[in-house]
C-alpha cells in the first residue's frame, strides 16, 4: 500500500472526545460522524483535511473512550492514515476495524504539519519527501493487513463468510 | 502464570503467554445505547446471531431519550433484542451498564468479558478479564462469540500503608495514574495487590474502572501473585492526601491542598466509577444537615436504581435533597456531556466521574475535576474545591 499526501500535525494524548464529542455518539451515519471530526481540537480541521490526509501525532493517539466513532469519522473525513508515536489500544483496533491505516512510528517527531510524505507499507517505510528523510516502520501482523486491504472487518468477514 | 494469561489460555484453548495473540471465546459481550451501531453493523455482515445468550444490553447513556435520533436507536434496539429472544436486556430502569453487570451477575471470577465501553476493566473488581472493544468488533463477537487479543504484559502493583482518613479507594487510583501517566499501562494488564485486597468491592470496581485512564487493557484482583510481571510498583498511601485530577488530562493529578479554593459552578455526584452506595453513604454524612453553596448546582445520579432504591431507604437522598441538591435518574449522561448537567463556557466542575477531557462535560472552554465523592460533597458545601478530611 502506498499513500503520499501532506501532514497534519498533532501533539501528544489526543483522546477520543475531542476527536468526536460526546454530544454526537447518538449518530450513526457514517458520513455525518465526518462532519464533526476533530471539533474539539482543531475548527480548521474539515478544511485542511482537503489538502493533507495523513494526520500524525504524538504518543497515546485515541486515549479515552471506546468509541469507534474517533476512527469512523476521520476515515469519512477523509484521513487516510494515522501516524503515531503509540496509540491507545481501544482506538488502534477500531481504526484497524474500520480500514483505516494506524501506523506506529517511534520517529513521529522527524514529521511536521505540512510534510509531505509517503507512506510505504510494503517496503515498511515512510518517506518524508520534503525533509528528504526515510522513517522505518514496523509491519502490520498479516491479519490485520487482510482487514486493512479489505477495507475493513465488516468487508474482511463477508470476504471469510 | 498472571491471572491474563490464565483466564486467557482456559478461553482460547491454548497455552497464553504475554506477547501471543489468541482467539478466545468470550462469556459476555456487552453493550449500552451503542448496540444501536452494533446492530447496525452486525446486519450488514449478514451473518445469523451466535451467542443470544452471551449478549447483555443495557441501556444508560441517554436515558430516557434526549432527542428523537437517541429515541430511535433505543426502539431499534428493543426490536432487535425482542427479534433475536436476547434474555439479557435491561431497559431504561435499571442504570449504569457496569453496575447492573455486576449486580445481575453477569460478570464474576475468571470469566472473558468484552464490552462497548471502555469502562469494561471494572470487572476485574470480581477477577474478570474484561476490556473494552468498539462497535464494529463487538458486532463481529455477535456472529462468532470469539475474539482476537493479544495477551497483555501484566503490572504487580501494590499497595501499601494505612489509608489516612478522608482518602478513598478513588484518591488511590487518581494518584498511581498522577504517577504512571495517562499511557503508564497502555496494552498492559493490572493486577492489585496490598491493603486494597481487602477493600469492599465498591472500591475495587473504582480503582479497576479507573485503570482505564493509564491505558489498561484489563485491570484485574484476586490473582495468587505467581506470575511473570514485567514491572512491579508500590505505592504507600500512608501520607496520601484526597488528589484531585485537573483539566484537561486524568494524569494531571495534585493534591487537594494545591487546588483548594477554586471556585466552582457544578458538583457532581455519582456514575460507574462513583456512584454506588458506599460513595453515597460518605458524601451524605458529611453534607447532612449542611447546605450547599449559593449558586451551585449539585447533581447526584446513583450507579443503578437498586441503589437509588436503597439510598431512599436509608434516607440520604432526603438529605441530598435538604442540602439543596438535585437527584437523577441512574444513567450515564452528565459524565460524557450527552445530556443534563451540561457546562457552559467558563464553567467549572467537580466530578467523582473518570475523565476531565476538554469539551467532557459541555462547552470545551468549561473545566472539569475529578476527585473522589467525598470531596465532591466538601465542594459543594464551600462552592469551591475543599478537603473533605475537616467534615470527617
């Protein structure tokens, strides 16, 4: 899988409320959870997500509540991949779920808003293009692969059934 | 072997070691309003309903219905649960998902317990391996009764020291997450040792609710401490003082002499972490007789209605409501922010609730501290942060 886009830049313990508050977790519809990602955190995310689809960040990413919602809604938002130092495991397994691509990478902090890298999950790189740098990566299990190429456990399941 | 790796091997058939990753068979799979989306997603596999039986439902995060989109999730949820003969459905009028876990025996030694909660961990109160999944998961549990887990890294975490008084299990948990961070134990196991061994099991269901907040993945009592830790802590409380959490990260622990004083608008009592009937009896015999501040708001919403039921008996609600307080119905509501007891900007909140997350409780420019029902109580009296250890 290859993604190449520009970055959007978070810090460290991004948790689940602000990604998508509490006030919203009656939605299920999947394209109205897009319409609030992010809204506690960032206003100007639904606009910068237009031009930059990696969102990375720092340490803990998705700490907080189970709600998959926090994985749903910037997938619908557009955000192709996740980039963290860690994750919250909650979250990891619900982007997972989802089909949304969740990437460890101890080396987030070589990454700033407004990079523009690509992502290499067959070589197991990410490479910063405007740094000039190449991050390494740690595969993904071969099962959580599958989801991901399928684009998520719902469709991974139909696949098996 | 840690109590992980027991209750992981028995589930999953093989031998478990910390690091393996096993399909194991769960007990229960439960789920709160959320099983709207469960449902939602479990139709579109299209598969048939593997375990009616293991599947709990019980519905508390928006109860009754605050708006007509909640409305609709919960009658479809009662259409379903009647459709798939689903026994164990707790409607509107029994409360908080992890209280009626453990009051209707649903959860108990050695059993796999998922839930669409993070909160889950407060099963290993009773030495469940419980841990929160998402929607999408649990829908996938629903058509196979199996899940995929790693098999966490357990922590030994021990307690010691007598607890002085005015500090709960609640100024326990609060301080080992000051201490560890919000992701201390992320992907790890949790099992307590030391004097909180022999605690009731309302302070239990705190510490192991509140683990959550360091990231546990499963928080667990009860175990013979034989097995391979991959960190050990100890913790003498001793000389602990009532902590309090600060905006805007559980982890942003102080102790309540470096926060007294600070004004607030709202006092809250109650929810899955603090809202049993231990946490109502202590927050009632220091506000008895007393009132609350002028211009205050106290708002108390008891973990179930069996508790509800048995403060009405032992008369602490009257001496809620004396003290100008404002009683709820058992439910999750003011905890997450997704109906009554909503902050406006500015507002500031004290909370025997787990997360102060920014936007939390209301308006992301309100404030919301966690501490534990006894100083919550004190608060309310004084109208602003206050130790409780002067009205004990």
């Amino acid at each position: 899988m290859l993604i190449r886009s520009k970055v959007i830049k978070y810090g460290d313990d991004i948790n689940t409320d602000v990604i998508f508050p509490g006030r919203y977790l009656e939605i299920v519809d999947a394209e109205e959870m897009a319409k609030h990602a992010m809204e506690d955190l960032d206003e100007n995310f639904l606009e910068k997500v237009k031009q930059a689809r990696i969102i990375v960040a720092g340490k803990n990413f998705g700490c907080g509540s189970s709600r998959e919602q926090a994985a749903t809604c910037l997938k619908y938002a557009g955000v192709e991949a996740i980039i963290a130092k860690s994750f919250a495991r909650i979250f990891f397994r619900n982007a997972i779920n989802q089909g949304l691509l969740a990437i460890e990478c101890k080396d987030a902090d070589k990454i700033d808003d407004g990079d523009e890298i690509e992502i290499d999950t067959e070589k197991g790189e990410i490479r910063n293009l405007s740094k000039g740098v190449t991050l390494k990566i740690k595969p993904l299990p071969s099962f959580l692969s599958e989801i991901i190429k399928s684009g998520g456990l719902i469709e991974y399941m139909k696949r098996r059934a | 072997m840690t109590l992980a790796e027991k209750i992981l091997s028995e589930k999953s058939g093989v031998k478990a070691e910390a690091g393996d990753i096993v399909e194991a068979n769960v007990d229960k799979a439960m789920s709160h309003d959320n099983a709207a989306l469960v449902i939602k997603k479990f139709e579109e596999i299209g598969m048939p309903l593997k375990i009616p039986d293991k599947i709990v439902i019980i519905l508390d995060h928006r109860v009754p219905a605050n708006t007509i989109k909640t409305a609709e999730n919960h009658k479809k949820i009662r259409e379903f649960v009647k459709k798939h003969g689903i026994k164990n459905f707790y409607d509107i009028n029994y409360g908080i998902c992890h209280q009626v876990m453990i009051e209707e025996g649903h959860a108990g030694k050695g059993m796999l317990i998922v839930g669409t909660d993070s909160h889950t961990t407060s099963y290993g109160a009773l030495g469940a391996f419980s841990t929160g999944i998402g929607a999408t998961e649990m829908a996938a549990v629903w058509a196979t009764g199996k899940i995929w887990l790693k098999v966490p890294e357990t922590f030994k975490i021990t307690i010691t020291g007598n607890l002085p008084k005015g500090v709960f299990a609640k100024d326990i948990i609060l301080h080992i997450i000051g201490e560890l961070g919000a992701d201390g134990a992320n992907y790890k196991a949790c099992e307590y040792y030391g004097i909180v061994e022999n605690m009731a099991l309302a302070d239990k269901i705190t510490i192991a609710n509140m683990s959550m907040e360091m990231g546990a993945k499963a928080a667990l009592f009860g175990g013979d401490s034989e097995g391979a830790y991959e960190k050990e802590f100890e913790f003498d409380v001793s000389e602990l003082s009532p902590q309090i959490a600060c905006p805007h990260t559980v982890d942003n622990v102080k102790s309540v002499e470096d926060v007294e004083g600070k004004e607030i608008n709202q006092a809250v009592l109650g929810s899955c972490t603090n809202g049993r009937i231990e946490d109502l009896r202590i927050a009632a015999q220091i506000l008895k007789g007393k009132k609350i501040a002028n211009g205050i708001r106290f708002l108390i919403f008891p973990a179930s209605m069996k508790i509800y039921k048995q403060a009405l008996e032992e008369g602490l609600i009257d001496i809620f409501i004396q003290a100008g307080g404002v009683i709820m119905n058992p439910g999750c509501g003011p905890c997450l922010g997704a109906h009554e007891g909503i902050l406006a900007s500015n507002e500031v909140a004290i909370a025997s609730t787990n997360r102060n997350f920014k936007g939390r409780m209301g308006s992301k420019e309100a404030e919301v501290y966690l501490a534990s029902p006894a100083t919550v109580a004190a608060s309310a009296i004084e109208g602003k942060i206050a130790d409780p250890r002067k009205y004990l």
